[in-house]
C-alpha cells in the first residue's frame, strides 16, 4: 500500500470546501481514535481515492464545520450523497455496507453475533480501562483486558473473528493502542503480559497496512493529555 500524503489540519483560518458537491469526505483528526476507526475501515476496502480525508485541528477548528457541517461539532463524520453521519462505530459498518472493496465482516452469522456482542461491550471496556487511569489501581484495566483476551479464544486465528481482519478488530485496535501505550508508560502495567492472544492479536493487527498507516500517536503527548484529561499527577 503506497503512503498517503496527509495534509495539515484545518484551523480555524482555513476556507471551507466546496461543501456537498459530491465529494465524499471524512472529517476527522489524525490523533483521534474515534476517527481512526474510520481511517482503517476507509483503508482496509482500498478507498483512499473515493473518501477525501479533512482533517481538522479539534483545538481550534473552523466554524463553518459546526454550523454548516456537522451541528455536533465532533469527529468522525462522513459527508457522503448529500448527508452527513457521524459516530464511530456506526460508520464503520456503513462504509464497509455502502462502498467497494473487500468486506470486513465475515458471512458466518455466529461471528456477526459475537461482533455485535463485542460492540456492545465497548462502553465498558473503554470505562473500565478509564477508571484505572483516574485511580491507582490497574484492577479495572486487568479485568478488561481479561476480557479481550477471552474473547480472543473465540475462533482460531489471531483476530477477533478468526483468520480474517474485520471490523470487530478496527474497533477495538485505536484505543488498545493508546491504553497500551499510557498503562506502560505511567503504571508500568504490560497490558499483554499473561495474555498470550493478546499479544499475537496485537502482532498480528500491527502487521496490517491499513491500520499501521494511520498510527499517529505520539506516547509523549498521549501520555500528557490523558494526565490532562484525567487530572492524573503521577
């Protein structure tokens, strides 16, 4: 997969596209997990040349992306037939739905049920794994990660769904990248120590270009935003 120039984010300086002229676009932000879900779904089907990418500066974004746009003022969202959807997870199945490429969810309606079962359990994933980093204790985040990593005894193969990358992994992959990275760097908790498929899961994701290529995480910086964030002093 060639690299993709990326070009800067747009401040709130930057003129507006020429909005709803039939261009599909992903509004998002490099650093945004929510957004590199989409970002990897986007890259996964081959769409690179169908879905612009605009990426936005979420610190000092334009106007006109919340009044002409996108009312919620958050990203992701998709312009795409002269609507605009937002969320995360539901975006993720309507590019995979609604545009060429390869599917990202298998036929097998047991898998489909696990995936949404999968889904459904984000929330408190991603709350569990919070709630450790508010505190002091890595309890919650073990637990999570525990559960993952049952969930990765499932089917055989490395993935979530078995032997094929799907969207049950695209889901899940931008926030164990951060988490991983934050638990090392501040708890100096491995998230994938005692967890065997989690950490060929991990390996196995890392070595799929259309994830890899929208890794743009910084530790350093992730690691002072969530201190921020979280109002955490380690």
């Amino acid at each position: 997969m060639a690299t993709e120039y990326l070009s800067p984010p747009l401040d709130a300086t930057a003129e507006e596209p020429a909005l709803f002229d039939g261009t599909t676009r992903l509004y998002m932000a490099y650093t945004c997990p929510f957004a590199q879900r989409v970002w990897i779904t986007r890259n996964s089907k081959g769409l690179q040349d169908k879905i612009k990418l605009v990426p936005l500066n979420l610190q000092n974004r334009p106007a006109w992306y919340k009044e002409k746009v996108y009312p919620e003022n958050k990203v992701p969202a998709l312009e795409h037939d002269g609507k605009v959807i937002g969320d995360s997870l539901d975006l993720i199945k309507y590019v995979d739905t609604n545009f060429e490429g390869p599917s990202l969810l298998p036929n097998d309606s047991d898998k489909k049920k696990l995936f949404e079962e999968l889904l459904s359990h984000m929330d408190k994933f991603v709350g569990m794994v919070f709630a450790t980093i508010k505190g002091d204790s890595t309890t919650e985040a073990g637990n999570a990660f525990d559960h993952l990593e049952h969930a990765l005894t499932k089917y055989d193969g490395p993935f979530l769904l078995g032997d094929e990358f799907s969207l049950a992994d695209i889901a899940f992959i931008p926030f164990v990248e951060r988490f991983q990275i934050y638990l090392s760097e501040v708890f100096k908790y491995d998230v994938t120590e005692g967890r065997p498929k989690l950490t060929a899961w991990i390996e196995a994701v890392n070595k799929i270009d259309a994830y890899t290529q929208t890794k743009k995480t910084e530790p350093k910086e992730l690691v002072e935003l969530y201190k921020k964030i979280f109002s955490v002093q380690k």
